[in-house]
DNA sequence: ACCTGAACACCGTTCAAGT
DNA sequence: ACCTGAACACCGTTCAAGT
C-alpha cells in the first residue's frame, strides 16, 4: 500500500465543492460548470456531488454566497470611516465591484437568482446601516436600495454597448446606416475624434460605472 | 379531396414562428420556449423551424426584435411635443416599460442577448435624439445611455426584492434573524407600519422605477 | 423548396447497488 | 455514510430521406 496515500484523495466537502466550481467558471465562464465536469474536477462522478449539494440551483445558491463572501472580506479590509455617508458608501460598492471584475459570469448568475441569500440579505443590511448613519429616513434609503438595484453590487447590465460586436468594425457598421441612426453615428464620430485611441472599446466601463453611482448618490443626497 | 382545405394548414414563417414563440412564453414563461413545443404550436416538427430561423439564438433575437417593434409603436401612439427633453425621454421609457410588463419574461432575455439588434440600437439612438434636442453634449447623452442601463428600456433587475421568497413569512423570517440584519427588519416594521396593508408585496414596483428614474433624469438635467 | 423521422451528443437527475 | 454505474427524460441540432 505505499501509493495508498496518493491514490485515494480527501474526502469531498460542500466547501470543496463549491471551490471548484468558482474555479472552473472563472477559468471556462459559467456555462462550462456542469456537474458531470464538476464531477471530474474534484475527482469524483458527477453523481457523487449530490451529497453535497442539493440540485444545481443549491450549487449555483451556494456560489453566491461564495462571491458574498469575498466582498464581504474585502470590504472590511478597505473599511472607511463611516462620518461621510456617501464616501463610505462609494467606496463599499466599489469593492464590491473589484471582486465582480474578478468573477465576470457573477453579474449574470446574480441577476437569475431568485431567493435571496443570507449574505446578499445582510449586504443591503449593512448598506442601510450607511445611510441610516447618514441621516437618511427608512423610507428614503428604502427607494434607495431599489434605484440602485444592481449597481449596489457593483454591476449593472449593459444593454447598450456601442463596443459590442467590436473590433474596428462596429464603428464602421453603424455608418453604414448613417440614415437610421444619426444620432449614434455623431455620438460616436465626435467622442472617436476626442480620442483617436478609442475606436475598439471606447467605453470606460469604470468611469461610466462611477459616473452613474455618483449621479444616483448625489441625487440622494439631494432628497436626504 | 373535400378536407384538403381544413387540413394542411399556413405554410411556416419566420413571422409566423416568432408570434408563436412569443405566445408560449407569455402563456408558461420562456423556459418552455423548446423547439419541440414551439413546432408543436405551429402544428410541425421541430425541425422545420430550421428553415425559418437559423438556430435557438436566432429564434431569440426574433423574439426581441418582435418586442422593441411593439415598443416603438406604442411609443409612435403616445407621442409627446419634444420641447421638454425631460418630459419626453420619462414617457418614451414608461411607455417600454408598459411593454416589458405585458411580457415578464423579456427583460431577462433582453440582458442574456449578447449582439444589439437593429431595433435595440434604433432606439436608442432615438433616446440620444431626445436628449440632444434637450441640449445634451454628446458625451453627456453617452454617459446618460451607460448610466440608464436597462432602465431605458422600462426595466431594472431587483436583486433587493424584500417581499421576494414572499407571503407573509418573509417578514417574519426577517424579523427572526433580527440581530444579523437590524436596519432592514428596523425598515420593514415602520414601512409595514405606515402602511398595514402592504405586509405582501409591499414594495410598489411602478413608484420605485419612477423614483429612480426621475432621480437620474434629474441628475442629468443639472450636468446638462 | 419545404418538411420529416431517426439519430447524436449533450444536459440534470433518479435509483438500485456497491463499500 | 459516502460513492458509483446505468438509466431516464429531457435539450438543441445534424443528416439523409422523403414530397
């Protein structure tokens, strides 16, 4: 029995599971994760995993809290004093985003969870708290919560994405149909002409992020 | 050959296979949108649909084309003098969103599209319109577009859905973990009390969306 | 040109059986 | 208690064959 301790590896674990399976979404995207691959991925069949885990959904709930958790850990590692409602807000969702650009398919698993997780709970919990600490009234930060929505969590979905279907042919395409859309083809022509570099990609999607969180959070402010 | 009339029925089409698809998503939701049952629907196999849409994804854009032209025609009906920039982009989003409502299932489709359809970019190149009418830069209606998201489109994810998990019970559960989420539960009581009826579902969803956006036009309006 | 039936390569999941 | 292999009921899609 001397390979005995190479052969057999450790035991699973919900944890264990739930590890792999971050990792193979963040290394092949989230529509790589299945259970049969899962399964291959600790060394077990697929079927060995619902020891650990319910169903899918129970896996993908548990990813989430996952992700949760590590904002959460960033979170008090960049804590702010919390005298300026709107910079410690700012700065906790801004943290938030940094792990979600680390995680690229958790915006889009985020949004198709339908019960909310007990950490994403104390999440909003805690962003509450900020504002409470800031003078707000409950039914003030309780809109706020809604008009943020997403962007709480450092995300927003981007429907509109002039960059999209990229490459230097995007700009091109659109003025194509010049006829169509007048307005996009200026757009686009004048903020490329400002900066010649940005024709693939000429959206910063931090800046538009801070650009939209500041204009929700000065509004806020506004109505405190 | 007395019932050759009665039975052969309309030859396909892609019209004719988008309005079925959209109809079995509005009847049981888009996940039972399956080719098979789609083929069902329009009294074919599935594989007959392959001559009218080039694959599943392809069958999904038709389906988000089909849903913008009902928003641009509601829009067209309920047209408003342009003079207010602000007044028309707040009608022109209400008015999508009265469609997203007809249709629950369209706004996560419309976030799972990864190509821009021709409507999507006329559209939004509409909302670039009015916002230039209004005096917009064009770098501020860009910002504004990034900033508005899916909002623009009448809709916005809810992560934080309180009455989600719903009934009663959700109010309860959240009070029973009281210590772990104090300003949420501190939120519900007085918005439960202020308001006894609202115990289910007692977030309004219209005035939220309205709160939001106006927070944002109104931001916007000040940068201009 | 349009439609069909059988088949393929995938899913998540159940179940009886192993240790 | 934990893991396995075969099987089931689904998917979207290919392909050769029909009219």
């Amino acid at each position: 029995m001397a390979q005995a301790s190479s052969e057999p590896r450790a035991p699973l674990s919900r944890e264990l599971v739930l590890r792999a399976a971050v990792a193979i979404a963040d290394a092949d995207g989230i529509e790589a994760l299945t259970m049969r691959r899962l399964g291959e991925a600790v060394g077990a069949e697929a079927m060995s995993l619902y020891h650990h885990v319910a169903n899918k959904g129970d896996l993908l709930d548990g990813i989430v809290d996952l992700v949760m958790a590590e904002i959460d850990e960033l979170a008090e590692r960049t804590a702010v004093p919390d005298d300026d409602w709107q910079q410690a807000m700012r700065r906790r969702i801004l943290s938030a985003r940094e792990v979600m650009l680390k995680h690229p398919w958790a915006p889009r698993l985020f949004e198709t969870r339908t019960t909310m997780s007990l950490a994403m709970i104390r999440y909003h919990d805690q962003l509450v708290g900020l504002m409470r600490a800031g003078g707000f009234s409950y039914d003030l930060a309780h809109h706020a919560l809604h008009a943020l929505g997403s962007r709480a969590l450092g995300f927003s979905q981007e429907l509109f994405d002039p960059a999209a279907g990229a490459g230097p042919g995007s700009e091109r395409m659109l003025r194509d149909m010049a006829d169509q859309v007048p307005h996009l083809v200026g757009m686009v022509t004048e903020i490329a002409h400002d900066d010649p570099d940005s024709t693939i990609g000429w959206c910063d999607d931090q800046a538009e992020f801070e650009f939209a969180l500041d204009l929700l959070l000065d509004g806020l402010d506004r109505r405190r």
